[in-house]
C-alpha cells in the first residue's frame, strides 16, 4: 500500500506538471497570436499607407506631365512663330534688296 502511494503520488505530481505545462503552452500560443494579429493590423496600416503615398504620387506625376506636355505645346507654337517671322523678315528683306537695286538703277 506504500509503494502504490508514492507511486499515486507521483502520478499526481506528473499530471500537474503536465497541467502546468499545457496551460503555459496555451498562454504562449495565446500570446503569439495575440502579437501575430498585431502585426496583421499594423500591416494593414502600413499598406493602406503606402497605397494613398503612390497614389499622391500618381496624382502628382500626372500633373506634371499636364504641365510639360502644355509647356511643350507653347514652345512649339513658340517655334513656329518665330519661324514663320523669320520667314517674313527674309521675305521683307528680300523685297527691300529690290526696291534698292530698283532706286540704284533709277539714280
């Protein structure tokens, strides 16, 4: 009866240890997964911030090429103009070489 005593005893013992044991590894999973959702919702976070970041930069990149695309139409319309002046200059030059060489032979 002594011996299935200790023996009943250290069952016992075994038992709460292993408890012990169980209830420290379901508090260790609790807390991993605890953080784990932490991290998800940080992640999230984190996304929907970089998302709305591209997409200011989206925002501001198509701007600017609004902005270089109208700047290039004015240089161009800029371009023409000035060559369609110097046309005219040589145009009017050319006339003005006339109307001299017109008066040198009349004098």
């Amino acid at each position: 009866l002594g011996a299935a005593d200790r023996r009943a005893k250290a069952a016992d013992t075994t038992v709460r240890q292993l408890q012990a044991r169980i209830t420290g590894a379901d508090n260790g999973l609790k807390e991993v997964r605890r953080r784990c959702d932490a991290l998800s919702e940080k992640n999230a976070t984190l996304e929907a911030t970089l998302e709305r970041h591209h997409d200011r930069q989206r925002a501001e990149a198509k701007q600017q090429l609004v902005q270089v695309e109208s700047l290039e139409q004015h240089v161009r319309a800029q371009e023409k103009d000035s060559v369609e002046r110097e046309q005219a200059a040589r145009r009017h030059r050319t006339f003005l070489d006339g109307q001299v060489a017109s008066l040198r032979c009349e004098v």
